[in-house]
C-alpha cells in the first residue's frame, strides 16, 4: 500500500477495506478541557492498536488528529477529527474534541455521531464547569461515558482527589475499576484492577501481568467492596445482591458482565488512570471500549422527518434499510478537494451513489453523486468499497453538502433534526486588504460559513460593515487563519459599529438656502421648516403648511425627498435619524432657477439647520439578554451587568444549581461580554441576546461618539 498527497489530504491506495457490521462498530468521542491529553492519549490508543507505529507529540506537531496547520502552530485540537482503527476484530471509530470552550460546535457534532464518551480529566486540575455541562447534556441522552484520568504521573496528580471531584461533579455510578500502582514514591508503573486483583506493570515497554500481593489486596478491600456492591445494584438482580451482602463471593464471570450491560446502559461510569506516553492503562481502555460501549445497533437515532416537516417511518441502524447519514464536518483541502465526514445512520452509501442533500442552513436540497469513500485516520484517508450503518466515513466530491446535511436515498429524502449549537456571540468587523481580496471575500466568508456553524457573516444593513460573529477570539484566529490560508484572502479586523440612531432634543426650525448663479442656469431654493421630535416608534412625518405658493406645489415633494435623504445620512454623526415630524411652513421659488434638485438640497440643508438649533440625541439599541450560570457566579454577573448599565428584569432557578438571568442592555456594552462572561463565570456561562428597542444614549458617550471616539464594550 502506498500514500500520496498533501499533508492535509493524503490518501493510501491499495486493496479497499470491507465495511464491518454495525455490531463490530464503536463510534467514541473524546471530550474534556484544554490540556488534559485527549490528543495525546488517542495517539496512545492508536499505537495500541498498531493503526501507527508510534505515538505521534503533539509538541513536535506529529499527531494522527491534530493535522490542521494551525493546530500544529498552536499545539492544541481546534477541529473535530476522526481516526479509525481496529482492536479484537472490532472497528473503533475515535472523534477528538477540541477542549477550548471557543469550539464547542465541534464537540456538539462530535457527541451527534458517537454512541459513548470518554471524557477526560487531569489529576492535577479536576473538573471544569464547561465538562459538567457536557457531561449533563450527555445524560440527558442516556449517553454510555466512562471516565479517564491522565496526568497521574505528574507531580501534583492526585488520583485519589481527582476521583472525589469526579464523583461530586458527576454524581452517583461514577467508580474506579483500576486504581494506579507505583513503585516506591515515584510515578505509576501500572495498574491494579479492582476486579481480577491483577496487577499490569509497564517496563521500558514490555507489559507485565502478575496477582496483587496480598498487602495490596488489604489496602483496596474496602474499594473492591463498593465497586462490586454497585455492579450489582447496577444488574437489578436482587437475588445477587442478597448472596453478596450475605458474604458469598461473586465471580469475575458474573461481574463482568454486569459491568458491561451497567456501562453500555448509560448507568455505571468507569473510571480508569492512565499515563498515555508509557502505555499504561491503554490496553485496559481498549477492553473498556470494545466490551462495555454499545454498538450502533443498540443507541437511540436522532428525529428523521421528510424534508417539509412531515413524519416518517422510524428509521434503524439497518444496513439494508435507505439511505440516511448526516454531513458532521466539511472541509476544503487543495488535493482532495470538498471532503464530507459523514455518520451513517442507516443503508449503505457507495463511490457513485447518486444521494439527496437536505439542510437547514440555509433550507436548501439537491441530488449529487458521490465520490470516493474513505475511512479516515485523521487527514489520511483508507478507500472503502462502501460506508455502511453505524459506521463513520469520508466522502469526497459532495460539493452542495455543507454541515449538518442529511443525506438520503433520492427515492426516499429525508431530513435529520440539527444538533444544537450555541449563537454565536462576539461580532468582529472585517474588510479586505486588496481589492483583489476583496471580490473573494463574500465566497470565502460562505464557504467557512458552510463548514462551521458556529460562525455566522453578515453585512450590516445599518454599519455597512462585514461583521462575523464567532464564539470567541480563538475561534476568530482560526476563521481568519482559515481564510487566508485555504482561501487566500487576507483580511483587518476593524472595531465593531453599532447601529445607533439620531434624533432631535427640542423643537426647532430650519432655514435652508440653495442659490447659485455661475452663468446660464442657476439653481435657487429656498425653504423653511419647523422640526419637532416625535414619540420613540413614530418614525417620520413631513407635513405641508405652505400657504400662497411660496414653495410650489411641483416642488413639496423635492423638499420631502431632500428631508429624507439627509435623515438617512444623518445630520452630526452619520447616523440614520429617526422618530421627527418636518413641517414645511414657507419658503421661496424662481421661475427659471428652480428645480427638483435644487428644492432637495434647501430641504437636507433646513434640517440640518433645525438639528443645530434644536440638538441631536443619540439613540442606542437595546437587547434582551438572558445569561445563564452557575449559582456560584450570579452575584458577580449581577454585578458587571449593572457597570454594563444593564437593567436587570428578572432571575430564575433552571435547576442542576444554574440560574437564569434575564436583562435588557444596551448593544454596545454586548461587542466583547462574551470573552468578559467566560472569565466572571469560569467557563460555565451562556447568553443570548435579541434587539428590543433604541433608546437615549447617556450623553457622555453621545459626546464621544460626536467627537468620533468609539465606544465599546
């Protein structure tokens, strides 16, 4: 077999590989904070199972998952990526998650295709607030998890306090079915299992099994005894459970089964430690995946309607059933070109196959044949004769599928109810470098859109600025790095506009005078008007009170039309205005010099005088914005609200120790909160925002945004 290609793209060619059956199929996703070793443990997995040679660092940029250029700069996962391989005849597919809360739209489409989670915690900083979400929204599904401690090797790793953490986080059903063992004080060197009392030791890679010495057996007894008594609980066999507590001993072949069925349920969390760089606890892993995570067949399929909404026959992890499979990621590479990680749900999907594309984003369908299909091991790609139910492959060729699609049989379509994603919530106004750049940027900016969900591009109608709004400034890097390196098109970011709006303080009145002779026809207009402000909401009124022709009446609707014009443009700071009503109460014409264009400039310059003389207020928008946190965090978001000149109009219990705080503030101290919410609530923060309404701006930043100073955020 040989491989060619780019860096990002290669593909092996050679004898295709046939699809294994949806019984011999694990779809795993790896979750857990910046830093903890998903990356670096999934190398171990893949070396474990001989789909690598070695281990891959992620320091030295040669890991399988972390294979984008900008992951490699960075030293950490960005993307979502998926590497297959195979252990004890079964096909275990691995998505690695980005830990930084800026990708959750990665980890969500990650959690849609797998059927269990591994979720990673380091024994030296525990829990964070963005895994318990992820673990609650988990268990809301019934997702099967098991728990991983790395970093038990390190000198501040504790085992013992990293387990308590995980059991106060993650409540009830969390156990340990290894505990580590050393030699001396210094760092593990293998694992002792809870159940079979054997010890695995790891020197200079060469594994080891040998029974546990009786000391130790001594010091883990009262461990061993809860994890049993819970497996048991688990099997909901009552007679067990009586023969344990009277003192009889329960076998391995009873336990383990258990074991499995409890894990597989969703209901038994294992909890195993591990030094991936050594090897230690991979093997053990391994086992945990291949004999205690379900296999397709036996985890719930997402809603499936027909493309107008209506419902459908339930669809199952049947290979000879139609066709659905779901677009999880797009990605442009300059070899292979679109490619399309899919998740089968159901029927087969082969090289030519003629599919239906259905989306949300926007409501789109369309039928497209199909290219090639792979098994991906992060950017190389292994050709299948076909991907089947339950597995979770790469295509190529797809060029209307964006992510999230579904894709069905044409004879049968079929659309897939989206995963949720959060908004997202920090705007970033961009503008091209060059023009040449600039006629790219509209395309570009749509493709990115297409392969990530969590950014959303907009021009402002208001602003006229290109806004993208992003999760946060490590997701903005990545979208920039992106679009300039796989689009070539370089692009500044510029502060953020917010629409305001301005408006009359008091009633005044204008004169506006337009005369110019320079020689044959002139231009002469002149006008006066009378300009009040009208309540917020009314819009605009121009009424007609010129009494014997002094304007006439051809030209009323110049001067209107001038009026309008020069409120669009804005009269102080280039802001629409809004909510006045003009009165044309006189004025003067000339029967050769008058014209259309001359009677709209004497209206834009009457305004103009009117707002000098009457005073212009700044009119702000407003948002609804509903934060939710943590308990722990309400005071100290409470707090930045009302700095922000948020009103605060309610707070509500949402249960698992979470509030909801509902509030009205202004846009512009929403450009950056973001970023601000992550920091007061350590992670554990999330807020939407809808425009409710422009009101006064406090004049002391109406005066700034007059001296053309910006105000932000």
């Amino acid at each position: 077999m040989t491989t060619h290609g780019t860096a990002r793209g290669r593909v092996r060619t050679g004898t295709e590989t046939a699809a294994p059956p949806p019984d011999t199929i694990r779809n795993v996703v790896v979750v857990g904070h910046s830093a903890v070793g998903k990356t670096t443990l999934l190398e171990a997995l893949l070396a474990g199972t001989g789909a690598v040679n070695r281990a891959g660092r992620v320091e030295d940029g040669t890991t399988v998952c972390d294979h984008e250029p900008i992951e490699r700069r960075l030293g950490r996962s960005v993307a979502l990526a998926v590497a297959s391989t195979v252990h004890d005849g079964t096909t275990i597919n691995l998505l690695d998650t980005p830990g930084h809360p800026d990708f959750v739209g990665e980890v969500r489409a990650g959690l849609r295709a797998a059927d269990a989670a591994l979720f990673v915690i380091s024994a030296v900083d525990g829990v964070d607030s963005t895994t318990r979400m992820l673990w609650q929204e988990c268990a809301a599904v019934g997702m099967p998890r098991a728990v991983v401690a790395t970093h038990v090797d390190q000198q501040r790793g504790d085992f013992d306090e990293s387990l308590a953490t995980c059991r106060r986080a993650f409540g009830e059903g969390v156990q340990p079915v290894y505990l580590p063992v050393a030699d001396g004080e210094g760092p593990p060197t293998g694992l002792l299992s809870l159940l079979s009392q054997q010890v695995s030791t790891v020197t200079n890679g060469q594994r080891v099994t040998r029974p546990a010495e009786p000391e130790q057996i001594a010091e883990v007894e009262a461990i061993r005894a809860e994890l049993i008594e819970g497996i048991i609980q688990e099997s909901e066999d009552d007679s067990l459970l009586e023969r344990w507590l009277a003192g009889e001993d329960v076998g391995l072949d009873t336990l383990i089964p258990d074991l499995e069925r409890a894990v597989a349920r969703g209901s038994f969390y294992p909890v195993l430690p591990t030094v991936a760089p050594a090897g230690i606890g991979i093997p053990e892993l391994l086992e945990i995946i291949v004999r205690g995570f379900p296999s397709p067949l036996e985890h719930p399929l997402p809603t499936v309607t027909t493309p107008d909404g209506d419902p459908r026959a339930t669809i199952g992890c049947d290979v000879d059933g139609p066709l659905v499979a779901e677009v999880l990621k797009t990605t442009t590479d300059p070899y292979v070109g679109q490619l399309s990680i899919l998740r089968i749900f159901s029927g087969r999907l082969a090289p030519d196959d003629v599919v239906h594309i259905c989306g949300h984003r926007p409501v789109h369908e369309a039928d497209e044949r199909a290219g090639a299909v792979s098994r991906p091991l992060g950017a190389t790609l292994v050709p299948v004769a076909a991907g089947t139910a339950g597995d979770i492959v790469a295509v190529a060729r797809l060029a209307r599928a964006v992510t999230g699609d579904t894709l069905s049989d044409p004879a049968a379509p079929a659309l897939m109810q989206p995963w949720l994603i959060p908004d997202p919530m920090l705007p970033t106004a961009v503008v091209a470098r060059t023009s040449a750049a600039e006629d790219k940027l509209s395309q570009a900016m749509a493709r990115l859109n297409a392969e990530d969900p969590a950014v959303r591009v907009h021009l402002d109608p208001d602003t006229h600025q290109l806004v993208v709004w992003s999760m946060g400034d490590s997701h903005l890097d990545v979208v920039l790095d992106r679009l300039s390196t796989r689009h070539g098109v370089d692009v500044d970011a510029e502060p953020v506009r917010v629409a305001l709006r301005e408006t009359l303080r008091s009633k005044a009145t204008g004169h506006g005078r337009h005369v110019k002779q320079s020689g044959g026809h002139g231009q002469y207009a002149v006008c006066d008007v009378e300009v009040e402000p009208l309540p917020q909401g009314s819009g605009f009124e121009f009424v007609d009170r010129v009494v014997g022709g002094a304007v006439p009446r051809q030209f009323i609707g110049s001067v209107e039309k001038g009026v309008r014009a020069q409120m669009e443009r804005g009269v102080v700071a280039g802001y629409p205005m809004v909510d006045i009503r003009v009165t044309l109460v006189g004025g003067k014409a000339h029967s050769v010099d008058s014209s259309d264009a001359a009677f709209q400039v004497s209206g834009a310059l009457a305004l103009k005088a009117a707002a000098a003389t009457g005073g212009v207020a700044m009119l702000e928008p407003v948002d609804a914005v509903e934060i939710v946190v943590d308990d722990e965090f309400v005071g100290a978001v409470l707090g930045d609200l009302s700095a922000r000149r948020g009103r605060v109009t309610g707070t509500t219990s949402v249960g698992d120790a979470r509030t909801e705080i509902a509030a009205e503030v202004p846009a512009i101290e929403l450009i950056s909160y973001a970023q601000t919410l992550r920091g007061l609530a350590h992670g554990s923060g999330l807020f939407s925002r809808e425009y409710l309404r422009h009101a006064p701006m406090p004049q002391y930043q109406a005066d700034q945004v007059l001296k053309g100073e910006s105000a932000s955020g």
